[in-house]
C-alpha cells in the first residue's frame, strides 16, 4: 500500500456515512490497546471557534516546552492536517502504516454498522499520539459530542466554546438540543469550561455539570475579568476564544503548570490557516479567507469586514448549511458576488445562491460562476476580495493561491459525508 492507495481506502469508509455513537470507536480503540489510557486531553467542543480554541491551546502547551499532538478537522488541503503533533503533520509513511493496521481491526466489528471514515481516524490518530509520547493531545469533536467518536477519552478538562444553530438535522432544532449534545462531552468530576453566552444553551449546561458533579467555569469578557494582550489571530471574536484557552489553563495550573509569560507568548505566536486569514498577493490585491459557514460565523465576518467597502464577495456553501442566512448576512456588504459550487457532494448550485444574493443586494453585480477558478480570474483585478461560506471552498482557495502544497492525490474528498441522523449505537 502506498499513500494514494492509503487515502482512497479511507475515502472508502465515507460510504458508511457518520452514523454518530461510541460502539465501534470503543471496540477499535480496544483492538488498538486501549491507548488512549496513556494519553492526556482536553477535549473541546462547540459550534464555531473550536479550532481556534484548540490552536490557542496547542500554542500555548507547546510553548511551555510540552509535546502536543492536535486532532482537528476538517482538514484544509491536505488529510495529515488532522493529526500534528507539535504542529507537524503525520507523515504519509505513518499514515499507510496505521491504515495498514487498522484494516484487519474494522472486519472485527459488527458487518451491519460498519466503522465510518471518522471513527476509523479517530482511532488511528489514538494509536498515533501514544507512539509520539505526547504529553497532552488537545482533542476537537467532529459533529456533536455525546456520541462523536472522540468521546471515549477522559480528559483533563472539557471545553464548550458556544451553541449556535448549526447541523441541526443531525444534532436537533433548538440551541436546548444541540446543547445536550455538545455537554455530553462532560465527565464526573472532570473540570468543564464553556463561553457559551445564550441562556437557554447555558441553563443545559450548567444542568449537566450539575448532574456530573463538575465545575463549570463561565468565561465572559467583563472588564478587567482576563488580561489578554496580543493575539496572533485576526478578529474580536479570537478574544474571547483566547479568554476560554486561559481559563482552561488556569484550571489545570496543578496539574500543567504554565506562566502567564508562556500564555502570553503563546497566543503571539498561534496560527491557525482559514479564519480571517489576510493574504497580499504579488499584484497588490487584498484576499480575506474565512470559513464563515453558519450564521453565527457569518455574522463574526460580518463585524470584521463592515468596513471595508468596497470589495468582491466570493461566496459557496454547502446545501445542508443555513445558507439563505448566511446569504443574508454576507451579500449587502459587498459590490460584487461571485456565487461558486463547493468541491464537496453536499455542494449547493451557484444559481440557487445567486437567486437569494440578487435579492438581498439588488444593486450588486450577482455572477453564477461553474468554478473557483473561473471566480478569481473574474476579480483578478479587484482590490479587495473576500472568500467565505465553507471551509472545502477556503482549502480550494489555499491551493489556487499558492499558499499551501497541492498534494498528489485529492485529499479534500475525504471530507464528504452524508451523516445519518443522530442515535445511540
């Protein structure tokens, strides 16, 4: 097996959608050696912000002089994005490796619920970290937390950046819904830590800790409440995601001790590619990149770009995201929209979004495009462009910019997935 064959197995797996429960992972991990009992996490959950939580996170342990494996997704451009540690991605050498000794464990579980791309990586990047001797993994949900696969582990901490309305088909209609699914993450007597600021989201919450017997920290940005200096990272919003990656520090202060000097230097210095990302290209030309793909996301672009007029909106978003919202959001801000498909089956017609982005914005120039490529060769020559509504779209964009490697084989397939709707396995 070589890399390509490595990563067009695992693309297989998508075909058992992500039927969410924790059957299969625990029988993997179980087939794995249990690894995960020699790892230590913090496992983070929430609707937006979850990423960068976790960089800030990762920053500030590996500034500390700690070996820190990070598990993420969806990856960008290239699979090993997933699995860091240290930010250095997997190799391809591991990752054919793992995949070659995963296989013979996915025949040993049940032929009708068949392990899923996720749980699968979930358990190789398990078996990864404990051959990498981390001494803390920061640990992202995929969907959900109840019974995401990441959930086997019990961590240092449990983190909740916030609740908004977003896969609610999979995860239920109301913030009370999908907030009992994100604080399934939370342990007895684990430490949780959330920055969720809706009431109705924060009363199942604090229900649950309750129930678990675990402290709960409510982060908020109340004056003189958290000392946050420079953040490497663009958008008001980070400030309040920097202010959850403190707290989270400060509650395991005994058990990882780190300086305010480390914190501070860690947060200088954290990178996290595809959020408020601002890229000068040779010509001059300004291009923000932001994987704002739900409403809440569309309204952090919103607040960051106000400003800025006039400018070129590149927009595509997948069907199954609130999109007529984020259209809503998004279109009256600019002076041109260029409406593109996704690389992604769950893509949604450029026409469909232009109908919607003409109505919102009757006096902007509204163009379908049949590719990314077709879009910024449309706007080559404008100063300002913005590039938002799916994270696959931002990928695309990286590689079509030159600003990461295209890799030999299309890794961003890996990101398809058709979710069954949310149950217990």
């Amino acid at each position: 097996m070589n890399y390509s064959q490595a990563i067009e197995f695992l693309h297989s797996l998508n075909w058992f959608g992500a039927n969410l429960g924790l059957t299969n992972t625990h029988k993997l991990a179980a087939l794995a050696g249990n690894t995960q009992e020699r790892l230590r996490f913090i496992h983070v959950a929430g609707t937006n912000g979850k990423g960068s939580t976790c960089a800030m996170l990762e920053s500030i342990y590996r500034t500390a002089g700690l070996r820190v494996g990070l598990y993420t997704s969806p990856h960008l451009v290239s699979f090993r994005e997933r699995i860091q540690t240290n930010r250095q991605l997997i190799s391809e050498a591991d990752v054919v490796r793992l995949v070659r000794e995963i296989k013979p464990w996915l025949k040993q579980c049940d032929p009708s619920r068949h392990p899923t791309f996720f749980e699968a990586v979930t358990v190789m990047a398990l078996c990864y970290f404990a051959e990498q001797k981390c001494d803390l993994v920061i640990w992202e949900t995929g969907l959900g937390g109840r019974l995401d696969a990441t959930n086997i582990v019990t961590p240092l901490a449990s983190v909740i950046t916030n609740i908004g309305l977003d896969h609610q088909h999979w995860l239920g209609d109301t913030l009370e819904k999908i907030a009992a699914e994100k604080a399934g993450i939370i342990k007895p007597g684990i430490p949780a830590l959330t920055a969720t600021k809706q009431p109705e989201a924060l009363r199942v919450i604090e229900q649950v800790a309750h129930d678990k017997h675990s402290s709960l920290t409510i982060v908020n940005l109340e004056p003189g409440t958290w000392n946050l200096e420079r953040i490497s990272l663009s958008g008001g919003h980070q400030r309040l995601n920097a202010a959850l990656a403190v707290a989270t520090v400060e509650a395991l202060q005994k058990a990882i001790p780190v300086n305010i000097e480390t914190i501070r230097r860690g947060l200088e210095t954290v990178h996290w590619p595809g959020r408020l990302q601002l890229v000068t290209r040779p010509t001059g030309q300004r291009v923000l990149l932001d994987g704002a793909h739900n409403t809440d996301g569309a309204e952090v672009l919103r607040a960051a770009i106000h400003r800025e007029t006039p400018f070129t909106l590149i927009l595509g978003i997948l069907s199954d995201k609130d999109w007529r919202a984020i259209c809503r959001i998004l279109a009256p801000l600019a002076n041109r929209v260029l409406l593109v498909p996704v690389a992604s089956e769950r893509t949604l017609r450029p026409e469909e979004l232009a109908t919607v982005c003409r109505i919102e914005n009757s006096g902007a120039d509204v163009v379908s495009c049949g590719s990314l490529a077709e879009a910024l060769t449309r706007s080559a020559s404008d100063p300002f462009v913005v590039i938002a509504g799916s994270l696959y779209l931002i990928g695309e964009a990286m590689e079509q910019l030159g600003l990461s490697p295209v890799p030999s084989t299309d890794e961003k397939i890996l990101n398809n997935w058709q979710p069954a709707k949310l149950k217990e396995r």
